[in-house]
C-alpha cells in the first residue's frame, strides 16, 4: 500500500509505507554487542552481549501496527525529521501526551495528543505551528511507537 495524504496546515506530508504483515519465516537478528557511551569517552570492549530482533524490540502488535514516512517539520523538536519513518500501532489506547496519527476534520497530520476534560487539542512540537482544535471530527489512526532514522 502506498499513499501520499497532504497534512493539515502544510506542516507534514505523511506517506503510507505498508503494514508490516506476519511472515513465516524469522525476523532479522542483529548482535548486540554492549552499550557505548554518549558522554565522555570510553574505552570500548566488544563482546557479544546478546541477539535481538528489531522486530521484537519495535512492534508489540504485529497485526495493529504500520510504519509511515514523515515530511514535514512539525515535530522536530520531539526528535521525528523529514525522511524518518514512524511505526504506529493503530491497537493502542491513546493517551494525553503520546504523538497521534490523526484525522483532523478530514485532514490527516502527526501531533501530541492533548486531553484536558472536554478539550482536545493536536499539539505540533514545533514553536511556528499553532495548536490544532478539531472543529467537527477527530479520528486517531493510531499511536506513534518508535521512530527510525537510517543516515546512510
């Protein structure tokens, strides 16, 4: 699936990579070879610690879950950049403060869900876009779970 939907102010532009589907055979393993220090530096010692799968790590609902390829800059201060892909599980509750998937009166866009009583508002993470107050319809698609970011 493959869909480019325009998003509400022209903050984001969010494109629709796929739903990630079960698959019968295994999901990638990566070695994890200890930690590394993002501080002062020290000396390194690498050992295999461990395997992981970044399935295993990333999706909790492999059914409810689908990654989209953000544009935009909306919510570069929530650390998601033009070109990151989010993964959104669409089978979670969500919750005042978590980053939505939403539809707002018919427009799509990526923001902080905020909840007081009766108000809802759509919060970008970015000081130039205004918060959005849905004013007819508000659908969630979901909850933003994890971002990936490939540099090269």
């Amino acid at each position: 699936m493959l869909a480019h939907v325009p998003a509400r102010r022209k903050s984001s532009f969010i494109t629709i990579v796929g739903i990630l589907s079960t698959r019968s055979s295994k999901a990638p393993v990566v070695s994890v070879l200890g930690s590394v220090e993002a501080g002062f530096p020290s000396p390194a010692e690498e050992e295999l610690a461990d395997t992981l799968s970044l399935d295993d790590l990333l999706i909790q609902n492999r059914e409810a879950t689908f990654l989209l390829k953000v544009s935009g800059d909306s919510m570069i201060n929530a650390g998601i950049l033009p070109g990151d892909m989010v993964i959104i599980d669409k089978g979670l509750t969500p919750k005042s403060g978590d980053i939505v998937i939403a539809q707002v009166d018919g427009e799509w866009t990526m923001k902080f869900l905020k909840k007081r009583k009766d108000d809802v508002l759509l919060v970008a993470a970015n000081p130039k876009y205004q918060p959005i107050k849905p004013q007819n319809e508000l659908k969630i698609g979901g909850v933003v779970t994890a971002v990936v970011r490939k540099y090269k």
